[in-house]
C-alpha cells in the first residue's frame, strides 16, 4: 500500500466524475461540493478489494454525520457481481457502474493506469488530498479523513 498526501498550495483542479450507479441513478460528484469525498475504485474479482470492503463500509457510515460522501467506481465487473459484492460486504453508499471505463478515463490524472483498489479523497472542494493505491486500513483512512475534515474546518470552509 502507498499513501500519498498532497498539500493544499499544490493540489490539482477539482476532480470531475459521474456516471450511472450499479442501480441506474445519476451520480455526478460535483452536487458534493462542499464536503469530503472519498472514491474508492474497485473489482468484485480484486481480492484486496474484500479486505478492503468491510473497512469502506464501516468508515463511510462511521463519517456520514461529518460531511463525508463516498463513492465507488466498479470497474471491469459485471452488475450483478457487483451488487451482490456491495450486499455481501454491507456497502451503502453509491458505486458508479465504470463498464464503459469512462470514469475512470476522467480520473487517469490521478489515478495509475491499472491497478485495483485506488482511494481518493478528495477536499471540499474537491481537489485530490490523498491518494492511497492498495487495500486501505482503516487507521490511515480515518486518519486521512481527519487530516482533510480538520484544514476545511480550519479554513472556514
């Protein structure tokens, strides 16, 4: 696992993603603005990824009254794999169904180009604040949350 933090004079523009969920509702990551967003990046077949999933599923919950949105983007998956991965595992939040490979086209410039699981969380305003490539633990995860949550409070935001 690879943990990577980028400082706030230095971040990228604001991420742009959307896409169609796993259930056919819109997701587009811009209506968050305003709060964290963490997009997890993610393969029924990926094995960190079921390490993965119980602490995504946890901390997503454990963040919700925070102002934390998460997202997942499913990728080279078949639907219905993917939906019963998310029931398995107890993931809630929404996952932008990526079989066309468009969502993940839209992060090529923070994400590497193949490899599964990525996190990205992005910042209030939804710039990339970290990136960690690999299972993530849930130490770093809330850790890095804490991080982003703590500066956009700091700042005002």
């Amino acid at each position: 696992t690879t943990v990577t933090e980028y400082p706030v004079a230095i971040r990228a523009a604001p991420v742009d993603l959307s896409g169609t969920s796993l259930t056919d509702e819109a997701i587009d990551i811009a209506a968050w603005r305003g709060q964290v967003v963490v997009i997890n990046v993610w393969g029924s077949w990926c094995a960190p990824c079921r390490e993965e999933a119980p602490i995504l599923a946890a901390t997503s919950a454990a963040y919700a009254d925070d102002g934390v949105q998460f997202v997942g983007v499913n990728v080279r998956d078949n639907r219905a794999a993917a939906i019963a991965f998310e029931e398995a595992y107890g993931i809630t939040y929404p996952s932008i169904d990526d079989s066309d490979g468009k969502a993940l086209l839209s992060l090529a410039e923070h994400l590497p180009a193949a490899g599964v699981p990525v996190t990205l969380i992005l910042d209030r305003e939804g710039r990339p604040a970290a990136r960690v490539l690999g299972a993530v633990q849930e130490s770093t995860l809330t850790a890095l949350l804490d991080t982003v949550l703590a500066e956009a409070t700091a700042a005002g935001s």
